[in-house]
C-alpha cells in the first residue's frame, strides 16, 4: 500500500501553501478524475489536499453584469443556474452534455477544467505517454487514434482535452481565477490550456500549487445567444468526439457583429476558432458561409485514417449550430 | 450413486407456469444481502481471515518469462507470497493450455497470468503486485486479424458442428442467377462485461477445496478443474448461488478460476480471495473474436434463393482453439437447393475467444440478415416478403421436418405491430429536421439445446412442502424462479411450497448456464423426477422419502429441426450532419415456445435486444498491433449502449406451446434476443441514409458526408 496522507485544507492560501510546498501533493476537488488516476496508478501522490469543502461554492453576479462561479460550485448546480442559463446557455449545455448526473454532481468546475486526458494509453500505465511520463514516448502515434487531435499536436503528444465545460468557456471569453503562493492572478481561458509542444506533461499554464478559485464570465450579446453541440458515440455519458460551442450577435441587416467559436475534441485545448470567426464577422449567416469560415480554420488541420472523420464533422456541426443561432433556435 | 434415468411425460397442469412470479431472489439482491463470490464470510477453522490475491500480466505478446523477482513484492507490509511458473503447485494435467496457467515460462498473449500475489489486504496484494518484476523476454508476435492472416479448417466448430457443408453446386448457380449479392461483412472484437467481474473465494483444508466462484456452472468448474488439479470430483466443491451476469464469459471457467485454486493450495486452511479487474477481463475471460463473413446469395428475379454461400473466417488463439460457429445459422435460415458454408480461423498471438451471447448466430445472422436485405432491394421486394418467399419446407440442413417453425408469423405479426406498411420502398427517403428517419427487419434464430446428465432429487418435507435439488444457476436469468414454477406444477402444489437448493456443486449435476439450455434441461430432469417421486411415493407423501432421477432425452431432436425464431423491426435515425445513430424504437416478436414466466422472459428479451444495439451502435475491442492488447479496456472507453441509446423497446412472442422440445412446452430464450438485432439496426440506417455499412459497429463516422 501507499501511504497517503489527506489534508482537509482550512482556506484557500493555506491549501495552496501545503500544495506549492511539496511536489508530490494534489488538490483534491470532488475526486472523479484523480481518484481513477489514484487506482490507475497514473499518479501517486503522497499527500491530497482536499479542496473541496472550501466556502468557494457560490455564484454571483458582478458589477458588470458578469457572473462569477467559485470553484466549488458543483457541475450540476452550475448547469441548472438560472443566470447561467439565461446568460450563457453554452455554459449551462455543455456541462450537461459531460459525464453522467451522478459525476456531475461530484465534480466541481475547477475540478473540470483540471481533469486530465483520456487518451487510452495515459491511463495504462504499461505503455510509454510522454504526458505521463515525459521521454517515454507517445504510444497514440501509431496506436488507437479515433479521439486524437487533429489541430495543434506536436510530434510529442497528440491527444485532446475531454473537457465539454472549457470548451464552452473559451467561447465566452472566461477568466480563471487562480490563487498561488504570491497572490492572486487572473488567466484568459485562452491561455489558460496549452497546446503539448515538447512538455505534454503540462496540460495548462498553471504552477504546481496554484489553485483555481473561481471562474468569471463577462456578459454579452454572444453569450446570451449561444449553444453547445456535442457529437459523440453513444448518446450519453461519451467523450465527445468533436463539440462546437458557439455565440452569436447580428447587427440590424442580419449580419454578424460578433461570432464566438470553440471546438472541443480536435486539440489539446478547446479551440477558438479565430480564422473562421474573423471571415464570418460582417457577413451573413448560411450553412455555406459557415462551412467556408470553418473549413479556413481546419486548413491546418493534419489528420489520419482515424480521425480524418473530425474535420468533416466539426465543419458540418459548426454549420448547423451556427444557423441554429442565427434562425433564432436555441438548440 | 447413478440415478435412474426417467423421460418425462408433457406436465398435464399449468397452473404457475406461464404466471409473473415474483423472483425468489429479487429482495436478496436489491437490499444488498446477496453475496457474490467474494462477499462469502468465509474464514479457515481456526478462524483465518481471506487472504488477497491479485494477478501480474505479461506485457509481451509472445515470449517468455525470463525471471520473476519477488523481492520488492514480498519487503511490502502485508505481502505473504508470490507464486510464479517455477513455484505454482504442479498440474497433473496440463492439456488445457488456456488453464494450466503459472506450468511453464511461455508467454502467449498479452495479458496472461505470469503471477500471482497473496497478501493479507486486497490493497497490499495490488501494490505487491505492481512492485513484481518480471522479465519477459519477446518474440515477434502477430495479433491482428487480417484479411490476408493465414488460416486453417478446424475439425468442428463451437457447438460441435461440421466445419464445412456443401449441397449443390452453389458456385455454378450463383454464376448463372440473375439476382446477387456478394458481400463481406465483419464483426469487431465484443467483450462480455457483466457487472459482477470474474471473482472467487477458495479454500484447500488439504483434503477439500472449497471455490465460491461466480461462475454459469458449478458442476463443470469442477469437473474441469479437478482432474488438472490431481483431485477426485469429490474434492472439489463449487458454490454459485448468486451470479452478477455472465453472459458466456463465465460458462467454462477461465484462468483466473485455476489461479485462485492453485493458490488456495499453497496456503492449506486459509481462504483465498480473488477479483479480476475491468482491465484483465478484457485479456483473461474471453471475448467474441472479430469475424470476417464473406456472404453469396444468388436469387432468382422473384427473389427465390437459388444459391446461398457464406464462408466465416474468425480469429482464434495460438493457446487454444475456439471456432466461432458464424455460418451455421445460414444452414437452417432459408430455402436453397444449392449452398455451401463454411469455417475458417486464423490462429494468432491473442488471449482465448470463448462463449459471448449466441456465439455463432450473432455474427452470423448480422452477416446473412444484411445480405438479405441487400437482396430484397436488388430484387425489388419487400424484405419481409422477400424472406416469406424463401421460407422453407423441411430443414434445409438435415432434411427433417420442423417442430415449430412460425418465422413467418413472427415477422407479420411483428410487421403488423410496427407498423411496416407505412414505411417507404425507397431508402434515403424521410428527413426529419436533423436527421434521416429509416426502418428496418431482420430475422432470428437460435437452436433448441438440451443437455444430457441433468439429474434432480425431490424429497417431500413437512406440511406438504417438497425440496428440489439441482445443481442449476441462476446467473441473473430468473432460473430460480422459473424452476420453482416448475417444480410446483410438475408436483401439483403452489410454489411457495418447494423449496429449491441449487447452484451447488455437491448437489445432483445440473448443465451449465449457457446456450439458452438451462431451463430446458434442468427443468426437464426436474419434471422427470417429480413425475417419478408421484409414481414412487404417491400423492401424500410421508415427509423424507425422496426420489432422484436422471433426464432421458425428452427432446425430439432427431425427429424434428427444434429451433427458436424470431423477427426485430427497427426505426434508426441518422443525423445529417454529424452521422450518429440513435434508435428510437426497437420491436422484437418472437416464437420461444411456452413462455414460463412473462416477467423474467420479458427481461431476457430485452437485454437480448439491448445487447444486440449495442453490438450495432458501439461495441468494438481495439487490438494494438504493436503490443497486443486490447487498449480500450475499460467501460469508459470500451462503450455499451448507455440508458440515453434505449428508448421505446418492446418484446413480444407468439402463443406457443412446443411439446417436441421439453415437458413444458418451452424452449430456451436467453440467447435469441441478441440474434438479428444488429442486422436490423443496420438495415434501418441504410434505409435512412442510402449508406450501405457492413462493418460494425454503426459509428457516426460511418455515415458523415
Ligand atoms: C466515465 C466518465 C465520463 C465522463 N464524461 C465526461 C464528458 O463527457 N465530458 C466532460 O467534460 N467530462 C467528463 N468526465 C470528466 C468529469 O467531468 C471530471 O472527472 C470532473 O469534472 C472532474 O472534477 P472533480 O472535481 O471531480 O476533479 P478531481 O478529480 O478532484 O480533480 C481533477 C484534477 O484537478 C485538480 N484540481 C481539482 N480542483 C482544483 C482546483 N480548484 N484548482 C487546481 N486544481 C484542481 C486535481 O488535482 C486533479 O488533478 C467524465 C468522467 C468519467 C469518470
Ligand atoms: S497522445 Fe499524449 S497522452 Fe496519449 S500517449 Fe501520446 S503523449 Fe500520452
């Protein structure tokens, strides 16, 4: 057995204090991610810091008319808040497009957004995984690639981010609130995932001992018009295959004034897609424009026999979501 | 003690029969008194608590085991022992390669059990586990099945049928029809994973070994493991009474059975427990292998079969044969003067296909009940009138006549209750906002199986009660139930009055679970008995004199074809957009003889039907060639269909009673519900779409445009 040492942390700074002292201690959040890992034997740590019953579990509106979520607010309570429903509806849908009520009930939001990939072989310790293990190799090259990147992978890694709730985040232009050693700072979603490059084993542009305290999410015109589709191969409780979150605001004529769109399932990070947005801007919306934009963004795209699938898929998904939005439909 | 063998006469009342009955176990289960095979309280005599065991797997694929070093395994606190190839007890029989595991240092698959850990707690035996070092030293291996992977003829396969069957010229006739269809079809790798992973408790007192297994068979456990272990039958005793799933993978014990065996023998009066994980499941307790049918039909312009080929390859392993049986089922289905089936398997470096759900007729029938499908469009006809016009007279394999054949009232009665007239010739035809809409058919089968030995002892107790004693299991069929039933009407009393003992190895022999033959068999030796206790002892009793008797063969299976059939409809939807399938209604209508007991049928239908969906829409092991192994090993990555995949369901059977098969009227129903579900899943998303798939599963990516 290993031994294990639990602390129940007290505050947030002395639960960062404990974790940023010791290399081989962990957050705990609702546990149904690290504890697999813990069985698995993807990671060992020697000491958890439970995080999960510190007082950061409220949503609340700020100033500005931007919500704020602690950390410790529960994926399911945070899916069926009204503010976020009526605010930001892709928030509300792709956390309820995750998992299973029973985990999203467990799970907290910073807890999500740290959850780690699942690539088959990270998980199975007997095979080489450079996230796993740097300088092992990378077993999905060559191996099982049905929910491999397509976008930003490096000859290192080449696996996605599961995470339905941070694509939708990266739509809306969230901020991760995050609580190291020296204080506070404040992370764009956008820069808060990275692409593997040559260190997989960092998923994100965290410190070892920063804790994510909460989530803020600005109001707009997008957000409030804004979906989440998930395709997937079972109807429920699967790992999406790809996922298009998407917000959506028209000027007068009917066309575009600001479009949001991220993709889930093709990169290790939810991908904004910023080319197709920028070529959508000032124009109007049609299946055909829509699949023009995204098909500007997946000219990077570099697939393989098994994942040649997504670039197809994410095109036509984007396009249906994006009409939907325009017609008005919410789903 | 041999008993004398009794044929049955038809049971003359049914009077709980054909009623719900409430299961006998059902409270047991959901309050959680139940125990499974490692729950047993089981201590040594002088009170030894169980010891944990816990396996190490070879990481090759081919090789041997160079050395094990325990060192770091047996410094942990907790870690009693560790047992490897050069200190496991010895086999006395080592025929069976699949279980004569820890004999020797080849390594045959990866996966296989190089060692075994005992240690005080479940969790010092996994850590002791991962600190065995074992030094494998690898081969080049093949382990992927292969279009051009070599292959050879078994000299039968699964079930005990012929390899190889010819009537006809099939090749000339199919070259001169004018209607054809000439397609592959494949089947992935399929994992059985009931709930209840492989676990067992055992105890050596150096006489005796006592193995609380979870297994479909307490009474072939034993008779396979006794022998290898040195021991007498009496030995050995297995104890199944509560069973978490199996379907198959637990009919015929697997390695894991022998190592918690062998290493009760090392440990003489102290228990030994053992739970396979998720992961070795997928390695250690058999799969469907992947299959590869290549189907020929040639047909004459009004649809009539005139020639009729299927040749099956399927994949087996280096350690022990297994041959799929995937173009039988094509030598009963449908009329053809000419036809030719057979098998061929590819013998590679993997772990050991065995029994997953109708083996044989699930491959099989998806294969032949989509060519069919693909005819009845070449012909211009209605599937299901194709398949009425190509009903045959007698059974076209061995010529006998049928003993009840009602295909054809199945798949109208079934039609009918669809609402197929409705639906559109055309594929590609209804669009409903985001998706294409389409139906489809397909027809099933499955063979009446009775199992010969089956005996069972009635002995009338006080106040008008009546013991039953078989060594039957109840793998969450509802066996216990409908055996009470059973029992009640073949002594004349309610079934609150018979108190049944089963799933008990010291108890008279009762056949395995499987091959939907259970019910069958042990419910015809029951029927005997009782039938002979009335002749022995009359119709009061005194209570303690009991009779036993041995089942003759009641079934007319050498007079008659006995077979089950039945007809799936489905309604699948395809989405334009994305390709993913859902299935928002499944309909079944079956004919499966007398149906005992509504309720638990029911459910055997419908997790037939679920399962069948979930082959079509999600199942599929991926085998690494690199390693070996199967890498989606767990149910997060290894998908069966999810509650959000089921939706409207519904089985239904004829009015039936088959007097030919069993003094109940009944015949076996677990297996049949599986058979045909896929290839109407298939067929209704080609009707959707236009999309031909012959390759399962239905992934989304399968239809994206
Ligand atoms: C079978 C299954 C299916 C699933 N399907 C989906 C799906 O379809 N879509 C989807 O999005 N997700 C899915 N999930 C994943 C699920 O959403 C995550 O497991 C969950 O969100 C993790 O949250 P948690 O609080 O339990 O995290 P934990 O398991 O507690 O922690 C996860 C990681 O985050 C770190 N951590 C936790 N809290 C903090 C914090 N405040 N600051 C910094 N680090 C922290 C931990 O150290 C750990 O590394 C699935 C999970 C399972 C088991
Ligand atoms: S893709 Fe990434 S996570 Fe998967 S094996 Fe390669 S390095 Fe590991």
């Amino acid at each position: 057995m290993k031994e294990l040492t639990y602390h129940r942390a007290d505050d947030a700074a002395s639960a960062v204090a404990l974790v940023a002292a010791d290399p081989d201690a962990r957050f705990l959040g609702g546990g149904t991610n690290l504890v697999d890992h813990l069985k698995l034997g993807v990671t060992s740590p020697t000491t958890l810091v439970d995080v999960s019953r510190l007082p950061l579990d409220e949503v609340s509106e700020l100033p500005d008319g931007g919500l704020r979520i602690g950390t410790n607010v529960r994926n399911s309570d945070l899916a069926a808040h009204r503010a976020v429903r009526r605010g930001w509806p892709v928030v509300a849908r792709a956390l309820l497009a995750g998992a299973s009520g029973q985990i999203r009930n467990q799970a907290t939001t910073g807890g999500n957004l740290l959850q780690r990939t699942r690539c088959v072989y990270f998980q199975d310790v007997t095979t080489p995984c450079n996230k796993r293990e740097p300088g092992t190799g990378c077993s999905a090259i060559g191996g099982y690639g049905r929910y491999n990147a397509v976008l930003g992978a490096s000859e290192a890694c080449v696996t996605t981010h599961p995470s339905d709730l941070a694509v939708a985040l990266a739509a809306v232009d969230a901020t991760v609130v995050v609580l190291g050693p020296d204080g506070e700072r404040r992370v764009p979603m956008s820069d808060f995932h990275r692409l593997p490059g040559d260190r997989p084993e960092q998923d994100t542009t965290l410190a070892h001992g920063e804790l994510v305290t909460a989530v803020e999410l600005p109001a707009s015109a997008a957000a409030r018009r804004s979906t989440y589709r998930k395709a997937r191969d079972r109807a429920s409780y699967a790992f999406a295959l790809v996922s298009v979150a998407a917000g959506l605001e028209l000027d007068d004529d009917g066309r575009v004034s600001d479009v949001r769109i991220a993709w889930g399932g093709v990169a290790h990070k939810p991908w904004r897609a910023e080319v197709a947005e920028a070529e959508l801007r000032g124009r109007f919306v049609s299946e055909e424009a829509v699949r023009a934009a995204a098909e500007a963004e997946l000219a990077a795209a570099v697939t393989d026999e098994q994942t040649a699938y997504k670039v197809p898929m994410v095109r036509n998904l984007t396009a249906l979501t994006l009409t939907g939005l325009a017609e008005g439909a919410t789903r | 003690m041999t008993a004398n063998e009794v044929t049955p006469d038809p049971l003359r009342s049914t009077a709980s029969i054909g009623t719900s009955l409430l299961r006998r176990d059902g409270v047991e289960k959901v309050t959680g008194d139940a125990t499974y095979a490692v729950e047993h309280p089981v201590t040594g005599p002088a009170g030894e608590p169980p010891l944990h065991a816990w396996l190490v797997t070879s990481t090759v694929a081919r090789g041997r085991v160079a050395a094990v070093d325990a060192t770091a395994a047996l410094a942990h606190p907790g870690v009693v022992s560790v047992l490897d190839h050069t200190s496991a007890p010895r086999l006395a029989d080592t025929s069976d390669a699949e279980l004569a595991i820890l004999q020797a240092d080849a390594i045959a698959f990866r996966g296989q059990i190089v060692a075994v850990v005992l240690a005080e707690t479940s969790e010092s035996a996994r850590e002791g586990a991962a600190l065995v070092h074992v030094e494998q030293e690898a081969e080049p291996h093949a382990s992927i099945f292969e279009e051009d992977s070599p292959t050879y003829a078994p000299e039968q396969v699964n079930g005990g049928s012929e390899t190889d069957t010819l009537d006809g010229e099939p090749d000339e006739a199919l070259a001169r029809a004018l209607v054809t269809v000439d397609a592959t079809y494949t089947t992935p790798h399929e994992h059985n994973n009931p709930m209840e992973p492989h676990a067992a408790t055992a105890l050596w007192d150096g006489e005796q070994l006592t193995l609380h297994d979870s297994t479909q068979g307490p009474r072939p456990v034993r008779g396979t493991l006794a022998p290898m272990l040195g021991l007498e039958e009496e030995q050995v005793r297995v104890l199944a009474p509560y069973v978490g799933g199996g379907f198959g993978s637990k009919g015929l014990p697997h390695a894991p059975e022998m190592a918690v065996a062998l290493a009760a023998m090392t440990v003489p009066g102290q228990p030994v427990r053992l739970a396979v994980t998720r992961q070795q499941m997928f390695a250690l307790t058999g799969y469907r292998p992947p299959t590869r049918s290549h189907v020929r039909l040639g047909a004459h312009p009004d649809g009539r079969l005139e020639a009729l080929r299927d040749d099956a390859v399927t994949q087996s392993s280096r350690v022990k044969e297994f041959a799929e049986q995937a173009a039988v089922p094509a030598r009963v289905m449908y009329a053809a003067p000419h036809r030719a089936t057979t098998h061929r398997v590819a013998e590679l470096d993997v772990p050991v296909p065995s029994w997953m759900r109708a083996p044989g007729e699930m491959p099989g029938m998806y294969a032949q009940e989509v060519a069919v499908d693909e005819l009845a469009l070449h012909a211009g006809l209605d599937p299901v009138e194709l398949r009425v016009r190509n009903e045959p007279d007698v059974d076209p394999d061995t010529g006998n006549p049928w003993g009840n054949r009602r295909l054809v009232e199945c798949l109208r009665r079934g039609a009918e209750r669809f609402g197929w007239a409705d639906r559109p010739t055309e594929a590609r035809a209804t669009v409903d906002g985001e998706w294409w809409v389409g139906t489809g058919v397909a027809a099933s089968t499955y063979p009446m199986l009775w199992m010969p030995g089956n005996v069972a002892r009635i002995r009338s107790l006080d106040g008008g009660r009546y013991a039953v004693a078989i060594a039957a299991t109840d793998i969450g069929t509802g066996a216990r139930t409908v055996l009470t039933q059973i029992a009640a009407d073949a002594l004349g009393c309610p079934p609150e009055a018979i108190d049944l003992d089963m799933a008990d190895s010291d108890l008279p022999f009762g056949s395995v679970a499987g091959g939907s033959s259970g019910t069958t068999s042990w419910g015809t030796a029951i029927v005997a008995a009782a039938q002979q206790f009335r002749a022995d002892h009359g119709e009061h009793p005194d209570p303690g004199v009991e009779t036993t008797a041995a089942s003759g063969q009641y079934a007319d299976m050498d007079g008659h074809a006995l077979h089950s059939f039945g007809a799936v409809f489905c309604e699948a939807r395809v989405h334009r957009y994305t390709g993913e399938v859902r299935v928002p209604r499944l309909l079944g209508v079956y004919s499966v003889g007398r149906v005992v007991n509504p309720r638990t049928a029911r459910s055997q239908l419908l997790g037939g039907l679920v399962m069948g969906l979930s082959a079509a829409l999600h199942e599929e092991g991926w085998r690494d060639p690199r390693t070996g192994h199967v890498v989606t090993q767990d149910l997060a990555t290894y998908h069966v269909a999810a509650h959000a995949d089921v939706q409207q369901l519904e089985a239904g059977w004829l009015d039936d009673v088959d007097e030919l098969s069993t003094p109940m009227g009944s015949r076996g129903i677990g297996e049949i519900g599986i058979v045909g579900t896929a290839a109407a899943v298939a067929n209704a998303t080609y009707h959707a779409t236009g999309v031909r798939v012959r390759d399962l599963p239905l992934t989304a990516d399968r239809f994206l445009e």
